[in-house]
C-alpha cells in the first residue's frame, strides 16, 4: 500500500535555483513517488499528492535513471515484503 503520508520535509516546492532552474528531486521525495508508482497510483495521482506537475513527476524516471532505479527496485522490494 503507498504511504499516505510524505516522508518529512517534502510538501515545500524546491525553491528556484540560479537562472530559473529547479533542483533535483530530494532522495526522499524521489523515494515516495517510487512508491506511489510502485503501488500503482497514476502519474496525476503521484503529482497531486507530492505537490508537483504531472509532467515533472513523469519526467524523472529518463531524466535520473539511475536514482530512479534504485528507488524503484527498493519500493519494490517492500511492496513484495508486505
């Protein structure tokens, strides 16, 4: 079952860096949309419960493969554990 609730210190947008660009993902924000995704929640359900745009959300699993995969295979490890 995703978690219900975020890990701590991941319903704040990133603020803008330098020139307009945005952070990367937090590991632990990374982590809980593994999750989400790993649970089967959609894309637009994963971007309205972390507070980010569909489009952002989706984007990272091609935009930070090997982050992406570590999360994921963790999330899917506990899914198959419980």
């Amino acid at each position: 079952m995703p978690p219900d609730e975020p890990p701590e210190n991941v319903r704040t947008p990133a603020p803008r860096g330098r020139g307009g660009h945005w952070r990367p993902p937090s590991d632990r924000l990374l982590a809980w949309v593994a999750e989400l995704r790993a649970g089967g929640t959609t894309w637009p359900a994963v971007a309205d419960r972390v507070g980010k745009s569909e489009s952002a959300v989706s984007r990272w699993p091609r935009k930070y493969p090997d982050r992406w995969l570590v999360a994921m295979l963790a999330a899917e490890r506990r899914q198959a554990l419980d």
